[in-house]
C-alpha cells in the first residue's frame, strides 16, 4: 500500500450557484456552507470544514481532486515517489494551503491531465456539527472509506493505472461491456481504503474531465427520498435504479446542474484485493437518458 488513505476533497467548478446550492443541499442532503466570499462556497458532509469547494467560475467541470496522506512525512514520502517516477511536483504556498483548510500539499496533474492534488491535515470543525440541507434520517458514509468515488478522464488507461499503482492504489479491469459501436468497454476500478474504489477510468473519450461522483447514506430511507425528489423534478436520469457488481451498491446516476453525473448510493461493499471481472450489473441500472457518458449496457 502507498501513501494514500482517501478521496478527502474535490474542487467543483460551476455556473450557476443558486442551482448548485438547491441540488447539493435540498435535494442530495449535504449541507451547504457559506461564508460570503463570493467566488465560492463549501458543500460539507460530516464535521470536515467541507468535502467540496464550490468555486463559480463557470466551468462547469472538475476543478481539482484532494487526496488525503496521513502527515508531513507522508506528503513528502509522496512528493518522493512522485518525483522518483517522472512526475512534476510543486509544493503549495503557505497561503494555498491556508485556502484549501489544510496543513499541506502538493500539487500535480494525473496522466490525464486532471488536477490532483495531495494534502494533509484537513480543518476539521469538530464543533461545528454536520447539518444537512435537508432532514435525514441518517448520514453520510465517509470516515475511513473518504468522500465517495469518481470516474476520471483519461487518455491513456494503462499511464493511469501505472500512476494510481504507483501511490498504492489496487484495483484492474472489473467489467467487460458491450459498447453501442460494437465494441467492448473494460473500465478500471482503483481502490485506496475500505470503499470498493475510489477512482476509476477506462470510459473511452469524454467532454469533461469528470463522468460522475458517487457518495453513499447510511439510510436507505435517505437514499429513496432523493430518487423520490430527483423524480419528481423530472432531473435527467441516465442509469436507473440498479445495482453494481462489483460494490454491490443500490445506486443511480443523475444530471447535476453542470451536466455531469451524480450517483447517490446505499449499503456498498468493502473493497478487496482479489480481483473478478463482471459482464453485468445485478439489478435494473436500465439506460435512460443519453449523452451523459453512460451510454454503454451495464446490465445484460
Ligand atoms: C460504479 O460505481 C460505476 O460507476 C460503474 C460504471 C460500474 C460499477 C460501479
Ligand atoms: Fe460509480
């Protein structure tokens, strides 16, 4: 294993604040943190000062990811390993990691070009209890298993894989899918901890940097009242209900207001190093509608 321990952070970039505002906090749950800024504002999902910066410059994409290390020794043991394989490393400011809330980082890109950052030491605002946007029932599933998992843009899957193994990531090629061209989709799924991964790719071409964001409720009751509200908005919807093989996660995937997906979940399995492949999910996750990069059967 290497030196990272979660997906701790994400940096958003969007157009239309008031639209993110009502689909992060009334709709998904998580609580929306203002402090008058004006270019931004905090999305949190347990007592970390955030899990998103919200940055309305309009871009519509990923800003930047955050991956946790456990210390200063683990982030320079990083920078190290960065280096050591061929990969440009700066450090960040003093006033930079003053901005993201954390004791240190690093700043780079993956083979794909997706800003990456690596940090330690996140503002926890231990006195300032999690309240979500909405009422739930129960919460957030973070901790050890981080905020929840992303699929990335990449241009060459087998850089990404040697970079992601490289910081200790485990993970390989876990569907054979069919693709509407005829051919076959082998996504990539790289896990770092406890959740079943992380990060993952092998998606072909994108327009964005980022396909989706998954997070998980510990309440199936949270779950459905946000399929219920995410309905009843007629929001675009590009798989259905379903469930994954691989995390065996009730999930499905939801435009957001910057047109890239959002996979709310329930009840994942841990990850683990014996490797399978799947040709098939288990449950439902029927295509709906298109053009959000989800186009290929996930269910046979
Ligand atoms: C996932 O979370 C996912 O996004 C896909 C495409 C397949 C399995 C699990
Ligand atoms: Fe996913």
């Amino acid at each position: 294993s290497g030196p990272i321990i979660e997906l701790g952070y994400m940096g958003l970039s969007v157009s239309n604040a008031d639209a993110w505002k009502n689909f992060a906090g009334k709709i998904m749950g998580l609580e929306i943190s203002d402090e008058g800024e004006g270019d931004r504002f905090y999305l949190r999902m347990d007592e970390w000062h955030h899990r998103f910066v919200v940055h309305v410059d309009g871009q519509d994409d990923l800003a930047y990811m955050g991956w946790r290390v456990a210390g200063r020794q683990e982030l320079d043991q990083a920078a190290r390993l960065l280096e050591a394989n061929g990969v440009e490393v700066t450090f960040g400011s003093p006033e930079e990691a003053a901005e993201r809330r954390v004791l240190g980082l690093l700043k780079l890109q993956d083979p794909g070009g997706n800003p990456t950052e690596i940090f330690y030491g996140p503002q926890v605002d231990a006195h300032r209890p999690f309240h979500p946007g909405r009422p739930m029932h129960g919460r957030f599933v973070t901790g050890a298993q981080g905020m929840g998992h992303s699929i990335l843009r990449q241009s060459d899957d087998d850089a990404a894989y040697a970079f992601y193994e490289m910081l200790g990531f485990r993970g390989d090629v876990e569907y054979h899918l069919p693709l509407p061209n005829g051919m076959t989709a082998k996504p990539i799924f790289m896990h770092c901890n406890e959740r079943d991964h992380s990060v993952a790719f092998g998606m072909g071409p994108m327009p964005k940097r980022i396909n989706h964001f998954m997070f998980e409720y510990t309440d199936l009751r949270d779950f459905g009242r946000t399929h219920d509200l995410i309905r009843k908005e007629g929001t675009d919807v590009a798989l259905a209900l379903g469930m994954h093989s691989n995390d065996r996660a009730l999930t499905f995937y939801c435009a957001n207001p910057s047109g890239w997906l959002w996979e709310p979940s329930w009840n994942g399995r841990p990850s683990s190093d014996l490797q399978e492949y799947y040709v098939s999910d288990i449950l439902g996750h029927d295509n709906e509608a298109e053009g959000y990069g989800m186009d290929l059967r996930l269910k046979s």
